[in-house]
C-alpha cells in the first residue's frame, strides 16, 4: 500500500512536468518558440520542429493513453469516505445498486484524470447534493453540529464544578450516614439485628 | 378462528389494562386496599392474555396461513422452521406485540413481589405499568393488527382487513414474501428478543422513580428496591448491543461491527444513560448524593427508549434497519411528548426534596470521580443524539440532507471514551469521602509502572500513531488496576482466613459480588476496547478482480482464488461459492469459502465472507456481488482485522461480570469487629 | 422487633426552582419536541401538496441550455424525475416521448425531464436510447428533486397553468393514456 501512495505522487510530478496544467485534455500540449529567420535555417527549423513535435507527440500520447486505471482500492479509498446519495447511510464503497457502481466507475475515471481527492469530493457534492460527505461541510448552519457538543460538555462541566465547589463551602455538618465504622458490639443486639436482617433479605427481591 | 381468538384476546387484554389504571386511581382516592388489589389482579391477567396473542400468532406463522398479511409478508415455504418462530418479531405488527408480551412479563413480575414495605409505590407502579401497556396494545389493535387478511371484493378489488367485508372471499396466496435474506440468520433468533428485553424491562426502575416522585418518598428506598431490576435490564440491552454488532461483522456490516447508524444510536443512548445511571445510584445509597442525578437519569433512560422506537418505527430517519412508514409515528410522538413533559413536571415539583444528604469534600474522591463520569456518559450522550438527529434538523432548517458518519462520532466522542477508560481504572482506587494526590498515588502506582512499562514495549515494537499509543496504555493500565485489585484482596483475604488461593478467590468474590462482579466487567471492557482500537486503528484491506488461479496480497496474507463452484440449494438458494487458500508469510493456514447466497423467492441476493479468526487478528474476506461472478473473474474484498476477536472475548467477559454481579451476596459472615491497626487494613482491602 | 409497614413521609418545604428554570427547562424541552414533530410531520407529508405553488426553478439541460420555469407561466408544465439507472424509470420512457410528440405542437404544454442523481454519459445513454426529445437536465446538487421531496424514481408532477401543483404521479406510467388523461384534466 505504501508503494502504491509513491507511486501515485511520483506519477503526478511526472504528469506535471509533461503537461504543465494537471487536466489534461487533448491539444494541450506547450507551444513552442517560432525559429530565427533565413530560408534554409527555416526549413531546417521546419522540419526539426515538426519532427519533433511529431516525436513529442509520439512520446507523450501513449504515456497519457496509457496511465493506469486506477485500482480498486485507490477507488475504495476515497469511496470510503463518501455515501449514497440515494441509499441513505450506506458507505460508497459497499453499497451494491448499480448506480453506485456507476458513481464508483465515475470516482475511478476522475482518479484517472488526475483530480485529487478533495476536488473529486467537491465535484460529488456540486453534482449530488452535501449528503456524499460522511460529514457535513463546515459552513453556514453546520457549524452547530460541531459547536453545540463541545458546549454542551463545557458547560456541563461548568455547572458540576460550581455545585461541587458551593458544595465544599457548606459546613460539613451533615454528612451522610458514615459507614465505616461500628460501635462496639452488644452481643445480644447483635443477634437480633442479624435475625432482623435475615428476614428483610427475604422480602426484597 | 385462531386470528379472530388472537385479536379478541388483546382488545380483552385493553380492557384489563384500562380497568386496572382505573381501579388503581380509585383505590388511590378512597384510600382502598380491596381497589388496589383489584387493580394489581388486572395487571397480573394481562401476561396470560397477551400470551395467548403470541401463541396465535405463532400458529399462524408456523401453519403458513398466507392469507393473513402478517404471515405472507415475514415468512415463505423455503424458510427453516426456527425462522419462521422468530418471524414473529420480523415486522412491524408483530414484533409490537411481542413487546408488549414482554412488557406485561416485567410489570407482572413486578406485581408478584413482596409488596410490604412499599405500599404507597404499588398503585402508581401499576398505574404506569398499565398505561404502558395500554398504548402498545392500543397501536397493535387499532393501527397494526397482525391478524388481518387478504379479501377480494365481488367488484374485483382486493381489501386487507380483520373482518370479513361484505360478499368477500378470502384470498389464500400459495406462498409468502419470506423475510429480508439479511435476517434470515441465527442472530435473528436472539439479537432482538435481547434488545426488546433491555429496553422494556427500563420500564419498572422508570415506574419506581416516578412513584418516587408523586408519593413524595425520594429517599433511596426506590433505588435499593429496583437495583437487580435495573441491572438486568442493562445485562439485555449491552447483550443486544454486543450480540447486534457481533451478527453485523458476521454477515450484515461488510465486516463493520458498528456504523453509527442512526437505529444503532437509538438503541446505544439509552445504554449510555443507562450504564452512568447504574453507576450513579450507588452514590445515593452509600453517600446520599446525586438524589437528581438519579431521577434524570432513569428518566432519560426511558425517555430515550421510546424516542429511539419512534425513531426507528415512524420513518423519520430511514437506515438499513428501520421498519416501513405508518401511521404509528405520529401516535409515538404524542406518547414520548406525555412521557417528558409529565416526567419533567414531577422532577421540577419535588426538585427541592431531592437535595443532596451529604457533601463532597475531595474532587478525587471516589463520589466526585463518578461525577466526572456522569458528566463524561452525558458528554458521550449530547454526541450521539446531535450526531443523529442533525440531519433531520438541518434538512428542516435548509432543505439540505446531510449525512453525518464515523468520523464524526469518532472524533468528537473518542477522547471521552478514552476518559471513560481512565475513570475505569482510576475511580474504583479512590476512597469514598476523601481522597487526595497521595492516597490515590499510594494505591495507583504499582499498575501505572506496569503499564508504562507496556507502553515503552509497543513503541519499540513499532507502534507510532500518538493516539493508538495513549488507548493501548489506557487499556493496559485498567487492566493492571483490576488485576492488583484481586491480588491485593485475595491476599488479604487469605491472611485472615488461610484459604487457598482458588477458594480464596471464590470468597471473596461472592462476599461482594457488585464489587468483584464489577472488575470482571471493567476488564471485559478493556478487553472489547482492545478489540475497537486494533480494527479501528490498524485494519488494512485491498480489492481487486481475479481470475482462478490468481491471487491477491495483503500485508503478509497471500489469499489464492482456487475455484468457483455455482450450484442451487433445496431451501431456493442460488449459491456462488469461492474457495481460497490463504497463506500466511508464505505459510499455508488454510482455505476460506466466502459466497455469495441468492434467494429465489425474494430476488434478494447476500454475501457470507470467509473469516480465519485468531487472537492476532482477522482475515475476512468477501465476494463482491455487484461485480459480475463469471468463470473468469470474480471481484474478492479483503480485510485484514488486527485483534478483532477480543471485542468478543471481552463482550463474553463483560456478560459473565454482570452475572456475578448481579447474583445476590452470600449472607454477611458475623464477625467480631474491634477497631485495630491489623484490622483496618483487612477491611479497607474486602471493601 | 417489628418495624412499621408505613414510613411517615418526611415533611419538607415543597420549594419549586426559580420560575426561569422551570420556563427554561419546559422550553428546552418542548422546542426539541416541536423540532422533532415537524421532522415527522414533513416525511409523512411527503412531496409538495397538490395545491400548493410550485417555486420556480431552473435546469440546465444537456444540451447546455438555462429552462427557468418562471418563463412557462401560463403552461402546464410535466416535470418527469428519472434516472438512467432506475429499471421502473425504461418502462415510462417510450410512453413519455410519444407523449411528448402529441402534445408539443399545441405549444402550451412542455415536458421537462430532471435527471436525479446521475453520471452524465449513462444519462445521455439513455436518453439517446429512448429517443427522448423534451428538455432534459441533471438536477445539480439534488437541489429540485430536495424541492419537491421526491421518494424515489420515476415520479412525475404537473404544474398547471398558474405554476400550482396539480397532479402527482409515484412510480412509472403504464400507459400512454394515462399521460393523457394526466395532462388533459389540467388543460382547459
């Protein structure tokens, strides 16, 4: 797995020093300089230059035929993080409709174009609505989903520390019963309380 | 005839009820015993009754009465005679009245018992008994009745109904739908019953905390009396839960324990309240606090247990697990809405007698330590109902779905379980009344030195992701905490008593079975928190396309396509059935057959991953059935689980825990007690 | 040693809390449910009451063309939700087109057909293998379909000529007489 992230990057890099912009689309090839004048030297940069664009061609088309579609898991990987639009709370990457597989065929096709994941995420949601993110996008209302929480916890805590602290400053007269320590036994009212006892746990349940 | 004896006997069972609520009223008014037990003999009519309901309903399932709609929607000739018994919770209709036999199981058990001491609590317990009752039996008679059936007028059309319209004929169809193939499963037969009996057994401590409240007695008779009621109740719904998540891994969830669904939530909040109130309570009785905590609690509890069955029932929220729309919706709102607002009217009212008996003196006592943990539960809580209710919100508010999904919930309620897993550890050490640095530190640092020790060992082993290191610690640390605290008490036991080390540790077990039951439970949920944190953290997977003969590699899992069988099964199954022989570092361990099931008379196709289970982890792999199954490719999904099988083992652990807790202490040994240096040092140990 | 079977409630001063966190509370409390009442309310209710007016909206069709629903005032409007994936959606699709062909010569009735949650070249497919012609758009952002609270597809909804909802239709045609009988009731 790991080989397969370098990959892609070193893949990229090299997609951006042939292309220069990273969609490609065809025809976008840099054009080159116009030569020095004189009717020889123009033919002779004539020909070059067509040469080599023809070279140029001839070298880079099948590199751009022939980038690799992407595997599944390079699709899994960022369908993991995206839902059916339709089949509602139903991850990308497991959910079995066809038109999933379609989203799925489309992920791998923009994958393949070079997009990155975040613009591949941004097309779904521009396309398909804020539901494909398996958060909502932090903006305008949402921001509650992620504000309310943590106030709540905070003040939460807020309200605790001053019942604990009001609670502190209270004369610790009234303790509950203190359960740790017996007076000393009267035998004959031990025996009693035990019989008593005895028979209370057979009432309750 | 059986139909028509199942629905005569629930509309005989709402009268009961309704005249048991109002023999309870009048006896309440006239100050009458002879009314009270009238009202206490109608609810205990009401379980036989419902049971005759069940039976019928079984009847009908078993017998494969087609024409009933109940029965041609949940079962088929195909299914296996088990299902077809459970099918009596595999729909809506059904499964509402098997609730409500559970219901009238609890509330009736309730009523048996001795009710001496507690004469002022009986009418009011009844009261809400019933009146709960009541609006499930109600939804079954007079919205979704399992026992109508199909009819076809003399004009041609066709009608569903309980009683026979006029000039119609019974329809008879030679088959059912059968259910769902993803239920078709042995979770099927003890998932749900789990469930339903976790959530509705909350209904007797929810009736006693507020008797508690109208009779004015908020002291902690109410808590003392409903304990094991209330641990019960937690033992059926944290099984429900584990057994839910277990049957998802399983078949369901694409080898997920837990989505974050929003039914999943509706189930696990009331778990939340329910597992802090378990904790709270035992404040009340030994320290006198947390009076409102307690009443809040339960009342949250319950509360949370109708609005999650309103939320999976009435369509709100649509998931993989919610049941078709009705009409039932807006009947559960009006319900939940009379639950809360009664609720939170009697709190307010008796707010002022719930106050505190004692003080808190020390923020690291152990009464102040539960209160973080209150507060840690409810933080969890907030996450979780936010995290579900926000998209039906938002949608309100902007027309926009949104989804919320593990990320979230992971995110924003992963640092309170990791405080919860500290607390677990740190508060059972802390001293009730007071506690400080020292005394903590004193009891604290034998297990801490362990479990840094640990936490050095897993960062030489190769362990780096910060967040990983700090859970595994925590876990170490619990676990090093519980351990010592069985040595030091089994040693200590033995000092006074000489026992031998196994009866020792029987002993001291069964003297303080909540305590001791309660560690075995902490450890169970360290262990279930080791299984989360491994697959959670660690899980790799790959997909890919092979032909036979190919292979694909994982980490150091070599998994080989060896063969593709197609074949049909006698129980109208079509079933694609890889075999795969996996190797292991170049080692061969074995073959795993995933396969994909399809299901004739429901058009419903599933998928069975092959599974090789070790402590170490899980190799789980699927057959991806969107993908064409042909003889030249099939598409296999392969999911490498790193310690997934301690989630089990500690959900086991954790049952087993509460069973030790929740069984009742051997009778106290009289011992002659004088206060002594020796002495003290015995007791503090026994607890 | 009996003990009494009644225990005297303990008098106590019965202090309600400050009334502004009895309000508060009740607030809190009663807001949530209203919240969640009108969740309810909303998916039993389903789409856009027959009745109602339908706010305009716009489709850019894929051809690259801007329809606004506001410029077919004084129309009746057929808004057909589908998609190239939905197998219920191929079986109303020749009845739609023929449809389509009887009434677009009046001129007073348009057909729009609104793609839901599609991938482009699959909805062309389709579109090209039914030979439709009425305009026809991807619903960006789901932002129409979210409008209209559709269920699923295919669901069809006609606008009368004062841009109310008149007819809704869940689920495929099954006939192009039904089309008819649809459009016709709403024409004058």
């Amino acid at each position: 797995m790991m080989g397969k992230g370098c990959w892609m990057s070193s893949f990229r890099l090299m997609d951006k020093a042939v292309k220069g912009p990273m969609i490609s689309e065809p025809g976008n090839e840099r054009p080159f300089q116009r030569a020095a004048p004189g009717k020889l030297t123009a033919m002779v940069a004539w020909v070059v230059m067509v040469g080599s664009l023809i070279l140029f061609g001839l070298v880079t088309s099948p590199v751009a035929a022939q980038r690799p579609t992407p595997s599944d898991d390079e699709v899994n990987r960022l369908a993991k993080e995206m839902y059916c639009p339709v089949c509602e709370n139903v991850p990308l990457d497991m959910c079995p409709t066809q038109a999933c597989a379609q989203w799925r065929a489309l992920i791998r096709q923009k994958i393949g174009e070079g997009l990155s994941d975040a613009e591949i995420k941004e097309y779904f949601v521009l396309q398909y609505g804020d539901r494909v993110l398996s958060e909502p996008p932090r903006r305008g209302f949402n921001w509650l989903i992620y504000i309310l929480p943590p106030v709540f916890f905070i003040g939460g805590a807020v309200i605790v520390l001053n019942v604990m602290r009001t609670m502190r400053k209270n004369v610790p007269g009234t303790d509950g019963p203190e359960k740790d320590f017996l007076p000393p036994p009267d035998e004959v009212y031990l025996t009693r309380l035990e019989e008593e006892l005895k028979r209370r746990q057979e009432n309750d349940y | 005839m059986i139909e028509n004896l199942g629905f005569g006997v629930l509309v005989i069972t709402l009268i009961v009820c309704i005249y048991g609520i109002f023999a309870s009223f009048y006896g309440l008014r006239k100050n009458s015993l002879a009314w009270v037990e009238s009202a206490r003999k109608a609810m205990l009519l009401t379980f036989p009754l419902i049971t005759l309901a069940v039976i019928s309903i079984v009847i009908l399932l078993v017998s494969g009465r087609y024409d009933v709609q109940y029965v041609y929607n949940v079962t088929s000739n195909t299914m296996p005679l088990y299902l077809k018994i459970t099918a009596l919770w595999g729909g809506q209709s059904g499964s509402l009245v098997f609730w409500s036999w559970l219901l009238a199981a609890f509330t009736t058990a309730v009523t048996l018992r001795k009710w001496n001491r507690d004469r002022e609590f009986l009418p009011w317990v009844i009261i809400i008994g019933l009146v709960t009752l009541v609006f499930f039996v109600s939804l079954v008679v007079f919205v979704e009745n399992p026992f109508v059936r199909f009819w076809q007028t003399p004009t041609g059309g066709r009608v569903v109904s309980m009683f026979q319209p006029v000039e119609a004929l019974l329809i008879n169809p030679p088959d059912g739908r059968g259910l769902n193939p993803l239920l078709r499963h042995p979770g099927m037969i003890i998932h749900p019953p789990m469930l339903y009996l976790g959530f509705v057994s909350f209904v007797i401590p929810f009736a006693f905390a507020i008797a508690a409240l109208i009779t004015g007695r908020t002291d902690d008779r109410w808590i003392r009396v409903t304990r094991r009621w209330t641990l019960v109740a937690w033992l059926f719904l944290s099984l429900g839960l584990v057994l839910g998540s277990r049957w998802a891994y399983d078949v369901l969830g694409w080898g997920g324990y837990w989505a974050w669904d929003p039914v999943e939530n509706a189930a696990f909040m009331p778990w939340l309240t329910g597992t802090a109130f378990l904790h709270s309570v035992m404040i009340q009785e030994k320290r006198g606090l947390f009076k409102r905590w307690n009443i809040i609690l339960i009342i949250l509890t319950y509360s949370l247990v109708i609005y999650g069955t309103f939320l999976t029932r009435s369509g709100v929220l649509s998931s993989v697990h919610a049941f078709a729309q009705s009409a039932i919706g807006p009947l559960f709102f009006i319900y939940l809405t009379f639950t809360m607002v009664v609720s939170l009217g009697l709190l307010l009212y008796r707010w002022s007698s719930l106050r505190s008996e004692g003080t808190m003196h020390s923020v690291l006592s152990r009464e102040a330590l539960f209160l973080l943990n209150n507060l840690l539960f409810m933080g969890i809580l907030a996450v979780t109902f936010w995290g579900t209710n926000f998209p039906l919100i938002s949608e309100l508010f902007t027309g926009q779905k949104v989804t919320v999904g593990p990320a979230f919930y992971n995110r924003s309620a992963g640092p309170l379980f990791a405080g919860l897993l500290f607390l677990m550890g740190v508060a059972p050490l802390s001293a009730w009344g007071h506690s400080t640095v020292k005394t903590l530190g004193k009891a604290l640092w034998k297990p801490l030195v362990g479990s840094l020790l640990v936490l050095v060992a897993m960062y030489v082993g190769g362990i780096r992701q910060w967040g990983a290191l700090l859970a595994l610690w925590l876990c170490a640390l619990v676990i090093f905490i519980t351990l010592y605290e069985y040595i030091r008490g089994v040693l200590a036991r033995q000092r006074r008593s000489g026992e031998i080390l196994p009866v020792a540790l029987w002993n001291l077990a069964s003297r303080n079975r909540r305590r001791y039951g309660g560690y075995i439970i902490h450890l169970g949920v360290v262990l279930m928190a080791l299984g989360i944190i491994g697959i959670e953290m660690f899980q790799t997977e790959t997909q890919a396309t092979i032909p036979p003969g190919g292979s694909i590699q994982l980490g150091q899992y070599e998994v080989s396509f060896t063969r593709l069988d197609l074949f049909d099964t006698d129980d109208g199954r079509n079933v694609a059935r890889a075999t795969m022989s996996v190797s292991q570092n170049g080692r061969p361990v074995g073959d795993l057959f995933p396969r994909r099931d399809f299901y004739y008379d429901s058009g419903q196709p599933m998928t069975i991953p092959g599974v090789r289970s070790t402590l170490e982890d899980d190799l789980y792999i699927l057959l991806v059935d969107w993908e064409p199954i042909t003889s030249t490719g099939v598409t296999f999904k392969v999911y490498r689980n790193p310690l997934i099988n301690w989630l089990w083992i500690g959900g086991f652990v954790f049952i087993l825990g509460t069973l030790v807790a929740a069984w009742p202490d051997k009778d106290p040994e009289p011992t002659r007690v004088s206060v002594s240096r020796r002495n003290i040092a015995s007791r503090q140990a026994d607890g | 040693m009996t003990t009494p079977d009644e225990i005297q409630p303990i008098p106590e001063e019965k202090k309600l809390p400050p009334p502004w966190v009895v309000g508060l509370a009740f607030i809190l409390l009663l807001g949530f449910l209203v919240l969640i009442g009108m969740g309810l309310r909303r998916t039993q209710m389903g789409p856009i009451v027959i009745g109602q007016k339908v706010p305009a909206f716009t489709l850019t069709t894929f051809d690259g063309q801007v329809v606004n629903t506001a410029d077919y005032l004084g129309k009746v409007i057929l808004v057909n939700f589908w998609a190239s994936w939905c197998k219920p959606c191929e079986q109303e699709a020749f009845e739609l087109e023929a449809a389509w062909q009887l009434y677009q010569p009046r001129g007073d009735v348009i057909f729009l057909g609104v793609g839901y949650v599609d991938t482009e070249p699959e909805a062309l497919a389709f579109l090209h293998q039914f030979g439709i012609t009425y305009p026809n758009g991807a619903d960006v952002g789901t932002r129409v379909s979210q409008m209209f609270r559709i269920q699923g597809v295919p669901e069809t909804y006609i606008i009368d000529q004062e841009g109310r909802l008149a007819y809704v239709k869940k689920g495929p045609f099954l006939s192009l007489s039904e089309i008819q009988n649809a459009v016709d009731q709403r024409l004058p």
